[in-house]
C-alpha cells in the first residue's frame, strides 16, 4: 500500500493509502466517529464507520487524545462538503506516540501562552498557512532572481562593519578580538557585484533594537540584492517586478493558506499592478503637514506617518530621496541637492510600514571615507569596502527586502512576530 501525503490526494482518489498523521480534534456518536487530522501537508477529516473496521479500531478512535500521531490506513475520497476537498474513509489505525494533555485546545489563547507554545502551536492552522505563504515567497524570490540573472553571494554572520550604525549592535567576542551579527550583508554584496554583476544574499539579519512594535524583530531574515552598472530609477523597476512577482506567485499558490488567514484575494490583486507611484520625501513632508502631522523636514517617520503616507495610494508605495543625515554613510549623494541621498523606502499599504530600504550607493573613494569619519566608524575596518572604489569603481545600486514585513502585509497577519517560526523579540528568546 502506498504512503502519501495528504496534500496529493487528487492523484489517489478512490485508492487505499496509508497516511501518517496527528489528531487535531474529533467527534462521534453511536455508529460514526470524524477524526479531525493533519499530516503535515494539509488538514482534513478521516471517517470511521462502525461497520466498516474491527470493533477495537472503532473503540480505539473514539479514545484517541488529541495531538496522537498515528498511521492511518483507508480509501481517499472526493468530498465536496469539507473544505479541503477530500478525506479518507478509515479503515485501520495504529497508534505510533500517545499524546499527554495537550496545552493547546480548541478554545482561544493569550498571545503570550501561545508564544511559550510556539513549537507546539506552529502545528495550528493558522501560523500552519503563514509558514506556507512564508516558503512560498522565498521560493519565488530564488525564482525571480534566478531568472533575472542573479548570482546568490552569501553574506557572513559575523562581521567588523556596522552598515546601518553603531546604535543597534549585537556584539559577541571573536577570539581575542570584538565582533558583530550582521545588520546586512549589504557591504559584502557590493563586492559581489563587482566580481558577478547582479548579486543576492538572503540570510539573517541582527538588530539589537529596544523597539518593542509590531514591526521589529530582533532576528529578522532580509533579501539583499546588488546590481552593478545600475542607476537608482533601474532598481526601483527590480523593487517593484520583485514585489508583484511574490504577491502573485502567493496568489496562485497558496489559495487555502489565504483562505485560512482570510486575507481577501482582490486587494492582494491591485498589488500586483505596475508601477507604483513614487514620491519624494520633500512631498511626503507636504503632504503630512497639510494633513495635520506635526514633521520638519529633516525628520525620520515614524509609524503614524507612514501609514498616513502610504493610506493615499492603492499600491506600495516609493518614498524617495531623504535626507542624508538620517541615511546610512554609502548612499549616494543627490548631485543637485547636497542635502539628499539617492535612496528610496518602499511603503506597504494598510499599514504594514517599510518593506524596503534600497539606494544607489555612492562610488567615489574620497567622499566615501569622508562619510565613513563622520559617522564615526573605524575606516580600517572598511578598508576593503573602499577597496571597492579604487579599482574600476561602477555606478551601482541595491536594495534590502525584510522578509517577515512582506510577509506580515502579504498574509494580513496583524505582528510581524507571526510571519518567523520562532521570533526573536524584545523580551523573548524562548522557545
Ligand atoms: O532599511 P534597512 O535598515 O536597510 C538595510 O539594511 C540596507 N543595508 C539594505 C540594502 O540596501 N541592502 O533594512 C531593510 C529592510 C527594511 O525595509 C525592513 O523591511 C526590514 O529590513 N527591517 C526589519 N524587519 C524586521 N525587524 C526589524 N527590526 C527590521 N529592521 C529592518
Ligand atoms: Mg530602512
């Protein structure tokens, strides 16, 4: 008898399989009992009929604790009544782990319950379909870049450089010296793309952030393409392909993930349609003051403001050009504007805040170092990185992708704690 997984149950309809599996819930009465399983791969209902199996497999079904993982052997069928479409006419069970009291009962829970359950609770429905969505847009994100013609360059953990400043450190000893958890394998990347041309890294990332939002981990996992010979308006065009390519690719492969989130269809539809506007942060600044917000230009937004901001249009939207002395030192320089770099956020609607942070970077040597001083970084830890711009230095730009923020506004999930297996936040590193 084959063993198969549930998720493949059109290809064995009518057939007798074997399925390993664990009970979420069950109900019976005199003659039936309905098994309530998962396999892994899907959530679906087993039917015991009395008539149909030995008097022990019946008296045993009726028994079975939740979470008790068992081989199931019975005929698949075509069930239009159950939402995942099919389910299997039981015809012997065997238990493999008898389950203790399960913590996690149909009923609802705390936030904070959940997240000591966490390893216990990724087997629920609901962070079961934000998992699935969350390997669907790495999985496309290999696709869009390998046909795009990117080379994966993998970034190291452990650095010297601090690309997005000194404040959010985690520092850790190397032997006899100090070290850092990357904030960005952005730097690396730039020597990526002067030996490969068009380069990603995707990989973990460390913010050692006291912000305790519904927007910051602390260990987040960020997609960071580089691309040589390229000019900022070219990336934005890479940005926004990029986006509209995961959003549809969720669209069409994970339909009852998005059913069990309830994220609704359509407006994951209108994200997909190009181009995004695109503003500059001086209209930003307009338009907030004119709408009562109380911002300078020269400030950073924060959350409120960007909701606003990005509540005007209908798609994600490019805030571009900042001002510099809130950027990171490699931007590059804005060559009418002294006061701007070449960068642009990516604003997601409804709320869901910055999903990129990109630039072009800058390529002359001298301003470089100058900048590296006046950020207060060691310039002989960025001695290689200025290497960069002494030997055929090109016009290049990139961009970073913060994989749980996509996800949290792709699945409509309401914290971003709920698009990582297991979160690193403020206060938390258990489980
Ligand atoms: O804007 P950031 O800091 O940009 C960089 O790190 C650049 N070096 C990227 C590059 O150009 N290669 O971070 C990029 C993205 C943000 O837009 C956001 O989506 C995400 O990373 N991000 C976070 N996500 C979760 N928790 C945090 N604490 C985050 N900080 C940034
Ligand atoms: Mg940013």
């Amino acid at each position: 008898m084959q063993q198969i997984n549930i998720i493949n149950a059109k290809d064995h309809v009518d057939e007798k399989v074997k399925i390993g599996v664990w009970l979420t819930n069950k109900r019976s009465s005199g003659k039936i009992a309905f098994l309530q399983l998962r396999d892994g791969t899907a959530f679906f209902q087993g039917v015991v009929l009395k008539n149909n199996v030995s008097e022990e497999v019946f008296e045993l079904a009726k028994e079975l604790r939740q979470e008790t993982s068992m081989w199931i052997t019975g005929v698949i069928h075509e069930d239009s009544r159950s939402k995942f479409g099919y389910e299997i006419a039981v015809e012997d069970i065997e238990v493999i782990g008898e389950s203790e009291d399960y913590p996690i009962t149909p009923k609802e829970h705390g936030v904070d319950f959940l997240m000591d359950h966490r390893h216990l609770w990724l087997r629920s429905s609901r962070p079961h379909a934000t998992m699935v969505i969350r390997n669907e847009v790495i999985r496309a994100t290999y696709e869009f870049f390998n046909k795009e013609g990117f080379t994966k360059i993998d970034a190291p953990i452990l650095t010297g450089s601090a690309p997005e400043g000194t404040t959010d450190l985690f520092h850790t000893e190397y032997f006899d010296r100090d070290a850092y958890l990357s904030q960005s394998g952005q730097l690396y990347e730039e020597a990526g793309a002067m030996a490969f041309d068009k380069v990603f890294s995707f990989g973990p990332t460390f913010r050692a952030e006291k912000s305790k939002t519904r927007r910051h981990l602390i260990e987040f996992w960020m997609i960071e393409p580089e691309m040589a010979f390229m000019h900022q308006e070219q990336s934005l065009e890479i940005q926004e392909q990029y986006i509209a390519f995961l959003v549809q690719n969720v669209i069409d492969h994970c339909k009852d993930a998005l059913e069990v989130l309830g994220r609704d269809i359509d407006t994951l539809k209108q994200y997909t349609q190009l181009p995004y506007p695109r503003i500059s942060y001086d209209e930003a600044v307009e338009m907030l003051k004119q709408n009562g917000f109380d911002v300078d230009w020269g400030v950073d937004f924060g959350s409120p403001e960007e909701t606003f901001l990005a509540d005007q249009f209908k798609q994600p939207v490019f805030v571009l050009n900042y001002p510099k002395a809130i950027k990171a030192f490699y931007m590059k320089e804005h060559p009418t504007r002294k006061d701007v770099v070449i960068c642009a956020d990516l604003l997601a609607p409804e709320g869901y805040g910055e999903i990129i942070g990109g630039s072009e970077r800058a390529t002359d040597y001298d301003y470089l170092y100058d900048q590296i001083i006046k950020s207060g970084l060691d310039p002989k830890e960025y001695s290689w990185y200025l290497d960069l711009r002494k030997y055929g230095s090109v016009p290049h730009s990139g961009f970073g992708l913060g994989l749980e923020r996509a996800i949290t506004w792709i699945t409509g999930e309401d914290h971003v704690r709920e698009a990582i297996p297991f979160p690193r936040l403020l206060n938390r590193i258990y489980p």
